[in-house]
C-alpha cells in the first residue's frame, strides 16, 4: 500500500488508472478506524481495480473546537489496517495541504442539511461537502463508499454531489456495522468509560423494540417511547430523536407520511455523542 500526502501526487499516481479505465473506489474517513471502516474497504475492494482510502480529521466540519482536538489520531495503527484489508492507497494529508487557504464555499444543500445534525451542529454539513467535493475532486472516483450509521451524511452529500455535477459517480451506502452487543461501531465508543460502554447498547436496543412497538402505536408515541426509554438508564441523554421520510429526511407525523420511514437519534453516552438509526419495517 502506499501512503500518499499531497493532492499532486494523489493526482498523478490516479492519472495513468483512469486512462486505462481502470475502477477507482474511495473510502473517505476520518481515521480511528474501526471493523464499520475495513467493512467499507472490503466492499470497495471487491468492486473497484483500485482502492483509495482518505484518512483526514476535518477541521471545517467541527463546530466544537473541545470535539476536534479530543478526535482520536491514530495513524500508525490506521495504516496497519488499511495493509491488512487490501488498500492501494491511504491518503493522509495534512490541513495545510487540504486548506492552503480557507474555504469559503457555502453550498445551498436545502432542507436535507438543515433538520436533525443540521440543526444540533450549525455549519456541520457545509464542511462534510467541502471535504468531500474536495475528494471527489482529486480522485474522481468511480464508486465512494459511506457508512448508514451517518443516514443524513449520505443525503447531504448526494446532494452536493448532484448540485456540483458529479453524475457519473455511484455513492454506494453501506449498512451500520455493530458489535457484537449491538452497539454502532464509531471511533467515539474508544472514549466511554467501562461503565458507560455496557450502557450503550440500549441505544439500538431500544430502537428494535421501537420497531415492534410501532406497529400499534403512532409516530409520536413512538419517538416518545424511545426518548424515554433511553432517559431511563444511567449516563443516557437523548439529544434529538426524529422519525423521518428517509428520503427527504423531513419529520413525518403519520406512518402513512413516508414510504420508508427511518428513526434517527443522537445521544449522549456521559459527555460521548453517539448516533444511530433504524428504517422502520412496520406490518402492511
Ligand atoms: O463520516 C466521516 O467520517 C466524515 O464525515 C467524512 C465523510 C470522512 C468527511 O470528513
């Protein structure tokens, strides 16, 4: 595997893949990673002759300056990885290279970007599709891999896709990886206490239950029920949880408002803010 860190190189090393047409797959991350980012790169691996997978902490999409600086760097053990899963390229620039000067694009993502994280983390979303236009760019990918553990990021960012013109390339989404207790696999969960990671697993548990429970009960018992399920138990605070229309990802107040409804939650684990969400498979 080789590791590149400069956009120039990057360009010129994918410069002779693309002339012979050859399938180029980009995994983007942020590092930590974890079996939810190899599970990315194994699928990349089977559809693409070569595998590209960026490795960079954004800063433009922190809001919290305490959430970047505590975001865990571990490159030496990323790179391991990335070896071990059949990655032909880590990218890992630095954020003068990204940024040599700011960038000042604001992208018109419209209503997609602006409810659930839109809302909880003003400006979020405009530095994913900075990072990831940005990556596109360089790249030009056949096929980008993302994780549905981020359900919004997808649909942000195939919006920018869509209003920057990248047509021909396929966003591919990959289902949440868990562990073996049901807990989303996120590079936060290194951060929570003993205690606080046998806490929270209710998350996705209590999102199943909530997928029986809403075949007798309304939209609005049913975020109830999860809110206040996950209350109860030690170290959880429910930031937000919204049932949406997995397509516009737009709250709905009846079953019948979406054809796919998709249950999105944000919650604090002690002061560790883990997502997760759940497509509702309610009986006909
Ligand atoms: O999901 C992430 O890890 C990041 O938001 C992404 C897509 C790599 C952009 O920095």
């Amino acid at each position: 595997m080789e590791i590149i860190r400069t956009v120039k190189e990057l360009r010129d090393r994918l410069q002779a893949e693309h002339a012979e047409g050859r399938k180029i797959g980009l995994v983007p991350t942020m590092g930590a990673l974890h079996a939810g980012h190899i599970s990315l790169v194994d699928r990349a691996r089977g559809e693409n002759d070569v595998v590209v997978v960026s490795v960079f902490v954004n800063p433009t999409q922190f809001n919290n300056p305490t959430d970047l600086a505590t975001y865990p760097r571990t490159e030496e053990a990323d790179v391991e990885k990335l070896e071990a899963a059949g990655a032909d390229i880590a990218f890992i620039p630095s954020v003068d290279e990204i940024y040599p000067e700011p960038d000042t694009r604001e992208f018109d993502l419209g209503p997609v970007a602006e409810v659930m994280e839109g809302a909880m983390r003003p400006g979020h979303f405009n530095g994913v599709a900075q990072i990831v236009s940005k990556l596109f760019r360089y790249v030009e990918p056949t096929n980008a891999y993302f994780g549905e553990k981020d359900f919004q990021q997808i649909a942000v960012i195939r919006k920018m896709a869509e209003i920057e013109g990248f047509d021909t390339l396929n966003i591919v989404d990959c289902p949440i990886k868990r562990e073996s207790d049901g807990l989303a696999m996120s590079s936060r969960n290194v951060r929570l206490t003993p205690e606080q990671r046998e806490m929270a697993p209710v998350i996705h548990r209590t999102l199943d239950e909530s997928n029986v429970w809403a075949n007798d009960h309304t939209v609005e018992q049913t975020k109830k029920f999860v809110i206040d399920t996950i209350n109860s138990f030690p170290f959880m605070n429910v930031e937000y949880y919204e049932i949406v229309d997995a397509k516009t990802l737009l709250p709905i107040s009846d079953w019948a408002d979406a054809e796919q409804a998709v249950g999105c939650v944000t919650v604090y684990c002690g002061d560790v803010r883990l997502i997760d969400n759940i497509k509702y498979t309610r009986r006909p």
